[in-house]
C-alpha cells in the first residue's frame, strides 16, 4: 500500500508539472500570437516528440522528458550587421552567434518579414517574455490563496494544550524539572490544559502572536482571564524572567537563539484555521521574500551539495531540490498517516512553491533564461531613448544573439548545478519525515 500511494504521490507531481510548464508557455504563445509574432511550434518536454498537432499555423506537442517546454518563434534576434542570417565564420565563439541567428529564422515563410519577434517595439518583447514567468506566478499565488482561505495551515490558538510544571531556560538541553528549579507562573496561578485565554492584563487577545508578545514584555504581576467551562474566570500570576527563543521581525523562531524575556510557562494548543485574504496575502509575501533569499543563496548551497552527493554528509533540510527530488517528497506526503485533504492540502503547497520557483528563477537576468530576453529589450528601449534624447541616429535592435556565448557558459552551470542536485536527490534526499 506505501509503494502504491508513493507511486500515486510521484504521478500527481507528474502531472502538476507537466500542467505547470504547458501553462508557462501558454503565456508566451498566447501574448506572442496577440502581438502577430508567428509561432511554428509550441512544445512541453523536450527529446523525441511523442505527440503532436497541427493547428493553423502552429504545431502543439508533447515530447519524452518533461524537464520543460519551449515555444519556438520566428526571428528572435535580428539579422547580423549586412543583413545576412546564414552561418559565415569560423570563429567557434563567432559559430555560437550565428548558428543562433540562423536558427531563429528557420522556417521563415513568405509574409514573415511583419511577423519577426525582433520587430516588434521593446515593451511588447517584455511582455510575451514575461508572461511565461507570470503565469507561473499566477498559479503560484491562486494555489496559496486557495490553500490557505479554505483549508489553513497549522496556527497556534490561545487554548492552553499543556502546563509547564517549572521554569526551565529553552536554551537548556533537557525537559525535566530539578529540585532546585522553581514552580511555573503558570502552574502557580491555577491555569490548566484547555484553558483559553482571552485578556491578558484586562486587554483582550485574539491570537497567539500577539499574547505571545504581551507574555514576553512582561515581567511581574499580571492577570490572565480565562475561558473554563463556558465561564470567564481571571488569575492572577506573576511572570518570571527566561531565557526563551529568539524572533525576527516576522515573528518567526530563530533557531537556536534566545534572549531573556517574561515567561509564563504554558503550550499553545495548534490548530489547522482557515486565514482571511490579508493574512493570507501576508504569509504568501513571506513566502516569495523565502524564494527570493533562496535564489540568491544557490550559489553557498553547492559545498553542502557536493558533500551531500558524494560525501556522505547529511543533507540539509533548507538543501535545494531538483524536479526528481521534488517528485520524491509529493510521493512521501501521499504516505503520510493524516487526513486525505490534509495531503492533498500539502501536495497543493509543493505545487504552489515549485512554480513560485519556476517564476523566480526565469526573471533572473541571463540568457537563456525569459529574463535575459527582457533585459535585452529593456536595454534596447533605454539606448533608444539616449539616442533620440541626444538627437542621435536610432542605433537599431539590440543584438540579443552577440550575448550567445555568454549563455552557452550559463546554461553549462546551470546543468552542472542541476546534475549535482539530481544525484544529491537520488543518493540523499531530502526527507519530510
């Protein structure tokens, strides 16, 4: 039964990547269509084609591996400087740019020289090159809010789940009382498990956070009001200072780190709730601020990386995963011992992060990339505006084909990058359990 809900798991993530890619590139043929740029072929996977249509003009496609998908439009760059697009140097670097010119005027047809990628204005180039990252945003945040307004996550409440019996600093490394530690606040003021707490010094508290801050300002006398039983009752404690966990500006726990602070020695009792659209929109702000840290950070991902492939070393929950990887984890959750909408719950958040990533990682400002293509029709559109500004000759498209060779290295570290976290992911993977 393991192996057949793993096996379920890895066919759902199949599928939602495969949905994934096939609706990246239906933001580029979608815009590049409504700007009259001519698409012969719009295809999700790459290597041999297992299937494929023919509709008016275009070709639609799925091929062997689905590791992408690509849209294939005419004239992507501009012809070189004596309007020739064929091959003509035997410069290996020189080969790389021509060879990519060549390419981008395959199958041009009577008609085309209207139709050409490179002709048209630099903000519509923006746009159908953004729309493929976009629409991976769109899904990305449709999921989350999705998730998080009907089903929720794990949020900690007010209702007391369990009383600390003594002060214990949570720096400590044990969990049990000595004789010498003195008796909780808590315990001392007769708060019991299934308490819920609804003021705090006679000021009404709604959620965790905010108690939470309230418990940590104070040190000294302090009155609790309590719901028990259907009635409000108030006790009165008198909060001691410890040394508890650190949090950031997000009121997130640092890991690790602790200051001294009031405490009053009590566990919250977790809950899956349902968050408005602000708190939602919040949280989903958090989450792209996470994937833009994370993007930045690849590169000191690699040593641990290495290490963990070949090393033995363990392998580092904060790791990057690679689609096999990812695929591993949407199999692990399906054999999850929780509710069937609680995984489904979590297989729709593996979702939502994978294509926040897919976004993130296309905007970034290189060839091949989306974001290379618009940085190039950003810094056409800039020089255009210098020249007229200095009433100087239009100096014409920008050559996006001259940075090849420059793409061909990144592409070369991006497969070297991806290969190391396809092994890492098969010989140590990260794990959720």
């Amino acid at each position: 039964m393991t192996m057949l809900l793993t096996v379920l798991g890895i066919a759902m993530f199949a599928v939602g990547l495969l949905f994934s890619i096939a609706w990246h590139e239906l933001g580029h043929l979608s815009t590049a269509k409504l700007f009259g740029i001519r698409v012969p072929q719009y295809m999700v996977g790459f290597g041999p084609t297992l299937w494929s249509r023919k509709k008016g003009e275009t070709e639609y496609g799925i091929k062997a591996v689905p590791l992408g998908g690509y849209i294939r439009m005419i004239g992507m760059f501009p012809p070189g400087a004596d309007g020739r697009v064929e091959a003509r140097s035997t410069s290996p670097w020189r080969g790389m740019i021509e060879d990519a010119r060549t390419a981008a005027y395959e199958e041009l047809e009577p008609g085309d020289e209207k139709r050409l990628f490179y002709t048209r204005r630099p903000w519509k180039r923006v746009i159908v090159m953004f729309a493929g990252p976009f629409m991976n945003l769109v899904l990305a945040v449709a999921i989350f809010l999705g998730v998080s307004m009907t089903f929720g996550f794990a949020t900690q409440t007010t209702e007391v789940a369990g009383v600390q019996q003594c002060v214990i600093a949570q720096s400590a490394d044990r969990d049990t009382c000595a004789a010498a530690d003195p008796v909780s606040p808590a315990r001392a003021a007769g708060l019991r498990t299934g308490d819920t707490i609804t003021a705090f010094n006679g000021e009404p508290v709604k959620d965790w956070a905010a108690l939470s801050d309230r418990i940590r300002d104070t040190i000294g006398p302090a009155t609790i009001t309590v719901e028990r039983g259907g009635r409000e009752i108030v006790l009165n404690a008198t909060l001691r200072e410890n040394m508890v966990a650190k949090k950031d500006a997000d009121g997130e726990v640092v890991p690790g780190e602790y200051i001294p602070a009031g405490y009053l020695g009590f566990a919250a009792k977790t809950e899956i709730l349902p968050l408005s659209f602000g708190a939602s929109v919040d949280r989903m702000g958090g989450m792209l601020e996470n994937g833009v840290e994370s993007i930045i950070a690849l590169p000191t991902k690699v040593p641990d990386l290495w290490n963990a492939a070949f090393a033995d070393a363990e392998r580092k929950d904060d790791s990057p995963v690679g689609v096999v990887g990812a695929a591993r984890i949407s199999g692990e959750v399906m054999t999850l011992d929780a509710p069937a909408q609680n995984l489904f719950a979590m297989f729709l958040m593996l979702l939502a992060g994978f294509n926040l990533s897919l976004f993130l990682f296309n905007m970034l400002p290189l060839l091949p990339l989306d974001g290379g293509h618009i940085a190039g029709a950003l810094w056409e559109s800039v020089r255009r505006r210098i020249a007229r500004l200095f009433r100087r000759p239009d100096p014409g498209p920008f050559d996006v084909a001259k940075l090849m060779p420059v793409a061909y290295v990144v592409a070369g570290i991006f497969i070297c990058f991806t290969l190391l976290v396809l092994v890492a992911d098969i010989v140590n993977p990260v794990k959720i359990t």
